[in-house]
C-alpha cells in the first residue's frame, strides 16, 4: 500500500477532497467494510463530518451500504477505476503475441501505444528486421499524437472535448514540413481515419517515415490503444502500404477481440510481405 501523501491546505490540497479520499483509504485498510463510527474514529473526522462526506461518495458509486445498512462497502465505482488502471498495466503482456506475428508478417518495425492523459507512451516496441529499417525506439513522442499513426488511430475516437483538451495542453508541433498543425485539419484527418478504419502517417513525425496505425477496443469498445508498424518511405510503395494495412488491422482486430470487443477479423489470403 502506498504512503498516504500529506494533506491539508499547507500542502496545495483541498480539505474536504482530501477527507474523502482518506475515508476511502481507511475503507480499503478495514477490508472493504466498515461502520460510519469506526470509519470517522480512524481517519479523525466528526461523525456528522464523514456521514457528508460517504454520502458524497455514495451518490458517486464509490461507496455502498452494506448489509442491512449497518456498514459501508467499497462501490462498484471503484471497480470501474481498478479496470481502467488494470487495463494499461495488462495491455502489453495481452498484446505481446499479435505485436511479435506483425512484426513476423511485415518484417517492419511495430509499436504498441495508449494514451495517459495527454500524454502518448508507446509500452511495446519491436524492431525491423531489414537491414535498413526504422528505429522503433521510445521517448520523443509524448507530445507528438497528432503526428504519429499510432496518437491518430486513438485521437480519431476521443470526443471532441477530450481532443481539445489534448491540444490545449500539447500544442501541434510541426516535427516535419508534412504535420498537420491546424485543429481543423486535424479534425478533418482523424474523420477520415474514422472512415478508412486505420490512420497513416507519411512523414508527418520523422522524415523518410511511413506508419500505419489502427485502435484498439475493449470488451466495452473504448479504445485503450493502437498499434503501429512503421516502414521507411522508399520501400512503401502502395502495394506494400496496403500489405502492411492488411496486417496491421488483422492484427488489431484480433487484439481486440481478446480483450472482449465484437468485431469481425479481416479473413482471406494474406501475403507475407517480401524481404528485402
């Protein structure tokens, strides 16, 4: 269990937020389950104080009452923030056999990435197999989701607000003479990757670059990430692109699957691509 962090207004926070979070920390220390007098001893707070306080965090769902309302429960809210986390905890250890086959099938680079906050962060990496290739290295892209296929294949299903938000917070870099760096293009760009059902990056983030990227759903159907592979702009030749978009979407639709989203699986013969 990690150290409680210091409260009060001496330390930037605000008190009742702070309250309500050490009930939920005091709930969780009980083994789920306490009552409102226990509750309000531990974390030292008047009774009438943290009675306001759980009825707060009840209408919310982070608290329930227990059984014949002499308690309370941790709610079912809580699960909702546990399988969010666990979700980006698990992604890459779920997602490690279809990332190594489109790595197999492309012999091209191919990145695995979510979005915490407005951050993009690639967690799984595989490097190219061709002699001359592109690096798939980390770093350097947190900022960079509107310019790269795999920031792209999961800005294109965020609502709106949640697009602005990014933006406001990141800007729109121009990495390359190619960036998109005007929201309303932007926006026009990600309906069109809505519609093609995978984004591309042609030289938008690196120069001599070309990535495709596709999302990632859950068995809700939020996108909890995309993944990429990545070719340099010489060998990407259409018949190539549409090689390595066949791949890819397979790929990501099989992924998904695994993580509960309906969808069909892109069937029929698929070339290997060549090797250079």
């Amino acid at each position: 269990m990690p150290a409680r962090p210091p409260i009060g207004r001496d330390h930037g926070g605000i008190q009742a937020l702070d309250r309500a979070f050490l009930i939920l920390d005091v709930m969780a220390d009980a083994g789920g389950e306490a009552k409102l007098t226990e509750i309000a001893a531990t974390a030292g707070l008047n009774v009438s104080t943290c009675h306001h306080l759980i009825s707060t965090l009840h209408n919310w769902g982070y608290v329930a009452r227990g059984i014949n309302s002499r308690s309370y429960v941790l709610g079912s809210r809580i699960l909702h923030l546990s399988a969010a986390c666990l979700r980006q905890v698990d992604l890459p250890r779920r997602a490690q056999s279809f990332v190594d086959r489109l790595n197999d099938q492309t012999r091209e680079a191919v990145q695995l990435a979510i979005m915490q906050d407005t951050n993009l962060v690639q967690v799984l990496r595989r490097e190219a197999r061709h002699a001359v290739r592109v690096e798939a290295g980390f770093g350097g892209n947190a900022n960079a989701a509107h310019a790269t296929a795999t920031g792209k294949a999961i800005l294109a299903w965020l609502p709106p607000t949640e697009l602005d938000r990014i933006v406001a917070d990141k800007g729109l870099t121009a990495f390359t003479p190619n960036t998109i760096t005007d929201l309303e293009k932007l926006r026009e760009h990600l309906r069109l990757v809505r519609r093609n059902g995978f984004s591309i990056d042609r030289e938008e983030f690196r120069p001599g670059v070309i990535c495709l990227g596709a999302a990632i759903r859950d068995h809700a159907g939020a996108v909890v990430g995309s993944i990429s592979v990545s070719a340099p702009a010489f060998r990407s030749t259409p018949d190539y692109i549409e090689q390595m978009k066949v791949h890819l979407i397979a790929a990501a639709n099989e992924l998904s699957i695994e993580l509960g989203a309906p969808g069909a699986i892109l069937r029929g013969p698929v070339k290997t691509l060549a090797a250079e």
